[in-house]
C-alpha cells in the first residue's frame, strides 16, 4: 500500500476525472492509488475561480458607476452651458427676437437643454435598472458562495477524520497481526525445545491463541469501518460534493448570466433614449434651416430706417465775380446777405458737425436706454412713427380690455338689480364709475398720439418729392429759398417745426425766445468761426465717438467746454484747435466759467 507522501501529480491526474466541477475516481485504478482528498476535489481552485467571478462582477458594477457620473456631469455642464447662452431679460431680448437666427439659436438652446435631459435619464436608469440591481445580487451571491463552500469544507472534514478512522484500524490490525506472528513463533520455538517445561509451552501456547484472537478482533473492527467508510465516500463524491459543485456551478452560470443581461441593460438605456435625442437634434437641424437672411436684413432696414428726406445738390458758389459792397449797407442787403448763408449753409447739413447731426447720432442710444420724449420726438420720422403707432395699438387694447371689463360689470348689475337677493346693485357702481374714467383718460391719450402720428405722416416725405428733389433750387425764388434754408435744417433732428426756428420740442422750456434762434442757428453752422471756451469739463467715461460730429475721449481727460448741453444731452468740447465735437453731457463733469453766461457746474 502506497503512503500518501509517495504520490506524485502525474498519479493525481492519472487517478481522477472532471466532470463539471467534480472529480471523479476512475474504476481502473485501485483503492490504494487513490491520492489524498484535499488533492481530489479542487475545492482551493473553485474558490479562487468563485472569488475572482465575484470581483469581475464588482469591477463591473464599477465600471457603470463612472459612466453614471459621467452622464450626470456631462449632462449637468450641458445645462450650464443652455443657461449661460440663454438671452437675459432686458430690451435687448425683444430686439434679438425679431431675427430669424436669434430665434434658430434659441430654439437650439432650448433643444440641448432637452438633449442634456436625455443624458440624465440615462445616468438614473443605469443607477435603476443596473447599479441598484447588481448590488443587492452581489450580496447575495457573497452569502450564496459562503454557504456552498462552508458544506463543501464540512464535508471534506467529515471524510478526511472517516479516512483517518480507517488509517488507524487499519494500522492496529497490522499490528496485532505482526504481534500474533511473533506470538505463533515464539510458541512454535517454545514447543520445539525439549529443555523448556511443559507450563512454558502451554503459556506460550495461550499467548500466541490471546495474539491470534486480538488480531481477529482488529481485522473484523477493520473490516467494518472499511465497510463504512466506502459507504461514506462513495456518498462523498457521488453525491454530496457533485451537489454541491453543482450548485456552485449554476451560482457562477447565474453570475454570467446575470452579468450578460446586465451588459444587455446598458446598451438598451442608450437605446431608448436614441428616438428623443434624434427629435433634439432634428429640432436643431430645423432652427437652423429656418433662418431667412433676406428676412433679417428686412428686418434690419425697417428698424434703423430714419424716414430723412436726402440733401439736395449743393449749388456752385462763384467766387469769380467781384462783389462791391456800398459804404453802409442797408437792411435789405443784409437780409439778402443773411439768407444767402443760410442757404449755402443749409444745404450742407450731412457733412456739418453740428447738433442737429449729434441728435440722428443719439437716436440709437435713445431707442436703447428707452429714454426721450412722450411723443418720441428724438427718433428719426420713420422709427417715430412705429413708435407711435405702437403705442396706439397698446392704449387701443387697454381701453378694450376696460370696455369689456364695464360690459361684464354692467350685466353683473343687471343681473342684481332683477335679483336683488344675488348682491347689491349700487356696490358695483363705484368700480363701473373708475374704469368709465380710466376710459376716457386713455381715449384724452388715444387724441393725443393720434395727433402727433398725423403730424409725423403729413410731414413724412413722398416718393414724388424726392423726385423732384434735385431740380428742387433752380426753381425756387428768394422766399421760397429762406423757406428751404429752415427746412434743410429741420430735416436732420427730426423736430419738424414748419414756422418757428425752435430745434425740438424738448428744448421748447429751454430756449426764452423760440421764434429769435436765428443766430444760434448760425453759430451751429459756421465751422468757419472759433467759438470762444466757456469752460472745462473732466471726462468721467471713456466714449469712443464713432459717428460724425462726436469727439473720442479717455478716462480723465481734461477738455474745453465751447457750447454747453441745450436738452438734446451733448455738450460741445475741444481738445485743440482743429479738434472739436459734441460728447454726451452724462460722460463728463463740466465746470462754467463765472463770467460766462448762466455759469454752473454740473455732472
């Protein structure tokens, strides 16, 4: 019989089979080749496989771990981004919404914050269907593995002290066998001896009998542990280690599978979210091909669109012929004179840095920070008009909304008045009485407006006018010429004052004497004469002065005050001799001379 320590692994692998996971003794080799348990059942193997299996499926669940926080921050820096491109709440927004691609862009906006939704959706349902899930499977299958290899281990223990059982009687019945052997001939020599007395022989006798009988006592105790522990191994490897092996078996298929339709799962979250995303990005493909160029220059036209009449062509000035003037002259030459400069003057208003150019340079300011007049005299005739009219159609829906509002409460009284028990008629009198005085404040703002939008249409300049516009001089007469000359210098501000030389109705309170601005009206002119300094001023804003008349300025800078702030919100500096223009009263900090007239400092 071969002792344990004399097997080898060639005798292992040429003792056993696998199937499955169990390990089977093949029926040619004989009971005393069989090589020792904890060689036979490969339960070390199985449980390094079975923990590795497990680690697997936690590198897994891991791995879809990150690719859930992925999705949430991605999703999360999306939105972030939607947000910060979304248009603010200011005037602006209203501007930006009448062209076609600040509405594409918002549309598209709108979209990638749907689009950064979907990824969200994917984060939970991979934290749903597949993090939650494999969680709780992996606490079971850690509790389900324990279990088998703790019976694998109970069991393996049981036959190892069954096996070591039989090694020890079997290891007694050897030695009552060798005890019985040399019992037998120490009686055998005994008998043989004719010196030794009869009493010796027959005790040898009786030892040799008390050995043989030993042994047969040890060889039956062998023979039925053996029988024992055949039965207990065969049940071992028949039947309790192939069950659990077995099971052991279907936990690690059930791992794999569970693993497969987990891997399943995680391309299905994508999936489903597939038809949304591709409805986001149709959204945008949409925006995009709904952008109509022409439609926003359109666009462009009708909103900066001044309404101006153009200049007429200026007329050549011969200064070939020699002018004789008399000693003194008369009022009648003077007056010729006068009207002569106005209307050379006139003429050249686009290309003369004066205020009335100043104001067509502002009206974009204006219409941005919503501020000017009530009747929105500061804007071009055209945008003047839109303005008006728009206002007209706000107070045409507020007085029917106040109409409705008295009908309903007019029936409500009908109503009590039939139905006393329903209400008091008098309490609706009180309310019935404001809306009618609401009503007709906003019909006293209705006339008003209306009033001023007539005004703007009549003085509004035709198609045929402007035809005409060229030939417009060569047919005029000196009257019609001093007409001209004020009307060439009312077109660029927009006051539209037919008569009086005031400039706009906001500086009606200012100017003492409308109808004697005929000086100042020179003085705006002549770029000829150096106006003498009245002031300083301090700038308190940088103001970059792109559009003509205007002057650029920097931060601190100190400039000369020439002409102060007249309520059109300019005032007119110089840095040297040849550079003068306007700049907005608000940037700079004006300090008047006290000689000069009506001297203050102001901000």
């Amino acid at each position: 019989m071969l002792a344990s320590s004399e097997l080898t692994p060639a005798s292992c692998s040429f003792g056993w089979k696998f199937s499955g996971f169990c390990w089977f003794r093949r029926v040619d080799v004989p009971p005393d080749k069989m090589v020792p348990l904890q060689k036979r059942d490969q339960f070390d193997n199985l449980e390094k496989h079975t923990q590795w299996g497990i680690e697997y499926l936690e590198k897994y669940t891991k791995f879809v771990k990150e690719r859930s926080e992925i999705e949430t921050n991605y999703a999360k820096q999306i939105r972030n981004l939607s947000k910060k491109y979304q248009p603010k709440k200011n005037s602006r927004e209203e501007e930006e919404s009448k062209y076609t691609f600040c509405r594409a862009f918002l549309t598209t906006l709108n979209e990638l914050n749907d689009y950064a939704g979907q990824h969200e959706v994917i984060a939970e349902n991979l934290t749903s269907q597949i993090l939650s899930d494999l969680s709780r499977y992996l606490t079971e299958l850690k509790a389900e593995r324990k279990s088998h290899f703790h019976e694998g281990r109970k069991a393996q223990q049981h036959i190892e002290s069954s096996w070591k059982q039989l090694e020890s009687c079997k290891r007694r019945f050897e030695r009552d066998c060798k005890e019985a052997d040399r019992a037998q001939q120490y009686f055998e020599k005994m008998d043989a001896d004719i010196n030794v007395t009869k009493a010796d022989v027959e005790k040898a006798r009786q030892q040799a009998q008390m050995r043989h009988q030993m042994a047969a006592d040890s060889k039956g105790d062998y023979s039925a542990y053996l029988q024992k522990f055949n039965q207990e191994q065969n049940e071992h490897y028949f039947t309790v280690i192939p069950n659990i092996f077995q099971k052991l078996q279907d936990m690690e298929e059930k791992r794999i599978e569970r693993l497969g339709v987990c891997m399943k799962t995680f391309a299905d979250v994508d999936r489903q979210v597939i038809p949304i995303v591709g409805k986001c990005l149709d959204g945008m493909t949409k925006a995009a091909e709904s952008i109509e160029p022409k439609a926003d220059s359109k666009q462009v036209v009708e909103s900066y669109k001044s309404g101006f009449e153009p200049p007429g062509d200026v007329e050549f000035e011969d200064y070939g012929q020699v002018m004789k003037r008399t000693a003194s002259e008369t009022s009648l030459s003077k007056e010729g004179k006068e009207k002569t400069a106005s209307k050379s003057k006139g003429k050249l208003w686009p290309f003369i840095k004066n205020k009335n150019k100043i104001t067509l340079n502002s009206h974009v300011r204006n219409l941005i920070e919503g501020s000017g007049p009530e009747d929105f005299s500061h804007l071009p005739p055209e945008q003047r008009r839109k303005k008006l009219q728009a206002k007209l159609d706000e107070l045409n829906k507020d007085i029917q909304k106040e109409m409705d509002q008295r009908d309903a409460l007019t029936k409500m009284k009908d109503v009590y008045v039939k139905n006393p028990q329903m209400g008091d008629p008098a309490s609706v009198d009180p309310r019935l009485s404001e809306i009618s005085q609401t009503i007709e404040k906003l019909q006293s703002e209705v006339q008003k407006f209306e009033g001023w939008l007539a005004e703007v249409e009549e003085r509004m300049p035709s198609k045929s006018d402007t035809q005409r516009r060229s030939g417009l001089y060569e047919t005029q007469n000196s009257t019609t010429v001093s007409n001209n000359c004020a009307q060439d210098r009312e077109s660029p501000d927009g006051s539209y004052t037919e008569e009086q030389n005031s400039e706009t109705q906001v500086k009606a309170n200012i100017a003492p004497n409308p109808t004697s601005t005929t000086p100042e009206f020179d003085d705006e002119f002549d770029d000829e004469e150096t106006l003498p300094t009245i002031g300083t001023c301090k700038a308190l804003y940088p103001f970059e002065g792109h559009n003509e008349g205007t002057i650029a300025i920097a931060e601190g800078e100190l400039l000369y005050v020439i002409e102060e702030d007249k309520g059109d919100g300019w005032t007119r500096v110089r840095r040297n001799e040849d550079e003068e223009g306007y700049v907005p009263t608000s940037y700079v900090e004006v300090f008047l001379e006290t000689n000069a007239k009506g001297a203050m400092t102001y901000i």
